[in-house]
C-alpha cells in the first residue's frame, strides 16, 4: 500500500482544517455567487498562506513540488467542503508547468501574483459557442474546433473572436487562450496558445452564467476585439497549441477525479451518520436491508475511486509508462461515482434531501457538474476504446 509522506500527510490535515473551519460555515455564501464582484477572496485568503496555490511549483518559485497524489488527495478535501474551493486552487496547478514558458514579464506577474496577489488568476479558454467537444475529440478540418483567430501584424499577435462558458471568466487576471493561427488547418495542427492578461484593451468579459452546481466556480464568455499581444506572449510554437492543451488536460482530468472523490466521500459520510440516526420502522435504517445495501455501495464505490485515483496519480508522476487514457479513466469513473453516491444519498435522507436545510441537495447538483470537465465523460469513455483498440492492432495491447 501506498504510504503518505509526513509532508502530505500534514499538508492534508491542514487542508481539512481550513475547509472546516473557513469553508463550510460559508458554503452557502459559495452556492449563491451571482456576481463578479462577489467573489470571495477572503474566503481563499488562508489556503493561499498554507501553499495551497503554489504547491506543485518548484521550491525555487515558492512551492513544494508537490506530486500528483498530493494535488489528488488536498483537492478532494477542498471539493469535500465545497467543489468551487477545489476548483479555485486546481486553476494555479494547471498553469505550474507553464511558467518556465512564460516570457520575462508575464513569469514575473505570475509567480508574485500566486505567492503575494491574492487577485491573481489563471484562467485557461479553449472553448467556444461553436467549438465544444471538437478541440478534445478533434474532428480536424478547417473551420472546426477553436475559431477565435490570431494574425500577425509586425512583431505582435492580434486576437478577434470569442471564448465562452470560461471557468474564472471575469475574476481572471491571465487567460491562456487557444486561437487559430492557421485557418486552412484543422484544430490539431492549427492553433497556437497565447498568454493574454485581461487588462489588455480590447479583451471584455460578458456576465457569469447562473448554473445548477460548482455555483462558487464562476464562467463567463470572453470577447476579443482587436486584442493585440507581443509575439513572446505566445506559450507554444506555431500550429502547437492543441498539443499544449491537451497535455494541460491530463493533470486537469486527475484532479477532477480527486474533487469527484471528495465529493462522493462527503455524501457517503454525511448519509452513513443519518442512517445510524434515523429511526423509521422501529430501528436505525441502516439496519433495514435496502439501505445497508445503498450504504455498502456507496463506501465500496467511495474506496474504489480513492485507490484507483491514487494508483493513477502515483502513475502519472512516477511511472514513464502512464498514458493519458488512464487519466480519462479515472476521470469518468470518479464522475460516475459521484453522481451514484449523492443520488443514494438523497434517497436515504428521504425528503429532507431535497431541501435545502440539508446538505445533500447541493452535492448532488455539484457531481452532475463533473460530466463534462475537460470534454464530456462519453467522448473520454469513447477516448479510451479507440486507445485500447489501437494498441492491440499494434501489438501492444
Ligand atoms: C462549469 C463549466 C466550466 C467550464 N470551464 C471551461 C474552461 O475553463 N475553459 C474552457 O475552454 N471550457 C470550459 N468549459 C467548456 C467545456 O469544456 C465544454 O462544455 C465541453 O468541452 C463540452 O462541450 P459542449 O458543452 O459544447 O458540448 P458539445 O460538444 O456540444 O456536446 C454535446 C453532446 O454531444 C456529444 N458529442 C459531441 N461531439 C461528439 C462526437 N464527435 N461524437 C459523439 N458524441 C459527440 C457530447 O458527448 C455531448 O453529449 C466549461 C464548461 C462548464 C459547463
């Protein structure tokens, strides 16, 4: 079995600290986030000073180099609080490996702004109105997949067109964006990723959507209208930032996992102890058959997430062998189990699960918004069937 160092045993302890003592007594201040200006810095304040942000940088740049187990298991404490504190300190570890990319000026903006600026965010926009599912499962023609366009002019880049549903929109301080440099080429082969900060003239950002769950987690679609970036701003050569993307999406994939996981965990725990308390035909429910059974599937699912994730990170960090298809893996079955482990959940808490003085209600609208993360759980699933088939027609399967 996998043994925690003493490092991240202490860092998850600490984590778990915060959520219950800053997190959960603001959860519903989290879950009725409506506007930009709403957004709860104070609320990040105390994990930002424990690392939570800088962990996965080198020691150099103020982090711990913390492996993908660690950003695994301290984002499934976050999510266990509320999913959007998870997602918030995900962003930073997204962007880590970037930064040795970044030209002088926008490395310095960002490595002060995750260890000083606590309004310093990251926000990654790939997707448009048009362009969803087409930049994860390519279907590479011209005009297909990111449209937002990025032309030369001198030395600089000039940016039109529109990204949209952007996690972070509008409190976002640096958007990684994926534009199209080449028109005649379809998305793989046709983009490149630009570094953007959103004080450049031209760069708008429209209203956050409302949504069923995640709701601390705000989206906005971004407008670019002339938006012009030095040529050192972008972060991969021409005609690579479909490459660049996806690599991104494997860390993103696993950590989605782990806030899935936290998710499910808090939903099983949560109804474990309702289930010992509740009396109905003259004994605690857990004792009535059914509802062991719901209980039984839901630590079996709970655990097997857990050490299937752990397995997977450990893998992703340590391993030469890992694939990304094992992060597509991990990332649908922790999102399946989610959804399974809040919905047993709401049936056992009868109908006090749907009322909102309970809790279960609002983790069963945040795991339906794990379906989707990084492309959608059927295009993944779809992802690792073509992987498997591949491998065996050649050979090594
Ligand atoms: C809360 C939230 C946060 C987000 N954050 C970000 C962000 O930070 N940055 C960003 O760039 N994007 C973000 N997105 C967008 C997200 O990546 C997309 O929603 C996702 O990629 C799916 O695209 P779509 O919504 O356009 O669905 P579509 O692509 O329109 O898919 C609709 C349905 O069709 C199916 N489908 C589509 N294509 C195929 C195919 N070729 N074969 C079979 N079935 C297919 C899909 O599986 C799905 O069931 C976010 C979305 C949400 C909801």
């Amino acid at each position: 079995m996998l043994d925690l160092t003493a490092q991240q045993k202490e860092l998850i302890r600490a984590t778990k600290d915060y959520v219950d003592r800053v997190i959960r007594p603001a959860v519903s201040r989290l879950d009725s986030l409506q506007e930009i200006y709403e957004f709860p810095y104070d609320l990040m304040r105390e994990g930002s000073a424990l690392g939570l942000k800088s962990m996965p940088l080198p020691t150099e740049l103020g982090g711990i180099d913390a492996d993908m187990v660690t950003q695994a298991l301290v984002v499934a404490e976050l999510a266990a609080g509320d999913v959007s504190v998870g997602y918030f300190f995900r962003h930073y570890w997204r962007f880590a490996r970037l930064i040795p990319r970044l030209p002088d000026e926008i490395r310095a903006m960002v490595v002060d702004g995750i260890s000083h600026d606590e309004k310093f965010v990251p926000a990654s926009a790939s997707t448009e109105s048009a362009a969803g599912s087409d930049n994860s499962v390519p279907y590479d023609a011209p005009g297909a997949g990111a449209m937002l366009s990025a032309v030369k002019d001198g030395d600089d880049w000039i940016l039109n067109g529109e990204k949209f549903m952007i996690t972070n929109g509008g409190i976002a301080t640096l958007y990684f964006v994926l534009a199209r440099t080449d028109p005649s080429k379809g998305v793989v082969d046709g983009c490149t990723m630009f570094a953007v900060p959103a004080s450049t003239p031209g760069l708008t950002c429209g209203p956050l959507w409302p949504k069923l769950g995640q709701r601390g987690s705000p989206q906005a679609d971004i407008t670019f209208k002339n938006v012009r970036v030095p040529a050192a701003n972008a972060m991969t050569k021409v005609g690579e930032g479909y490459a660049a993307s996806e690599r991104g999406l494997i860390a993103a994939n696993i950590t989605n996992a782990g806030m899935c996981l936290g998710i499910a965990r808090e939903a099983y725990d949560l109804a474990l102890k309702w289930s010992t308390e509740r009396v109905q035909g003259g004994q605690a429910i857990y004792k009535h058959q059914l509802v062991a059974h719901d209980l039984g599937r839901m630590k079996t699912l709970v655990d097997s997430t857990r050490s299937h994730l752990i397995n997977v990170a450990w893998r992703y960090s340590h391993d030469r062998e890992f694939h990304e298809s094992e992060s597509w893996q991990i990332r649908v079955m922790a999102a399946d189990a989610a959804i399974e482990v809040t919905q047993k959940a709401l049936f056992l808490f009868g109908g006090r699960g749907i009322m909102k003085n309970y809790p279960i209600e609002k983790l069963v609208r945040d795991a339906l918004t794990m379906t989707h993360g990084n492309g959608t759980s059927e295009l993944m699933t779809m992802k690792i069937g073509l992987h498997e088939g591949e491998k065996l027609i050649k050979g090594d399967g």
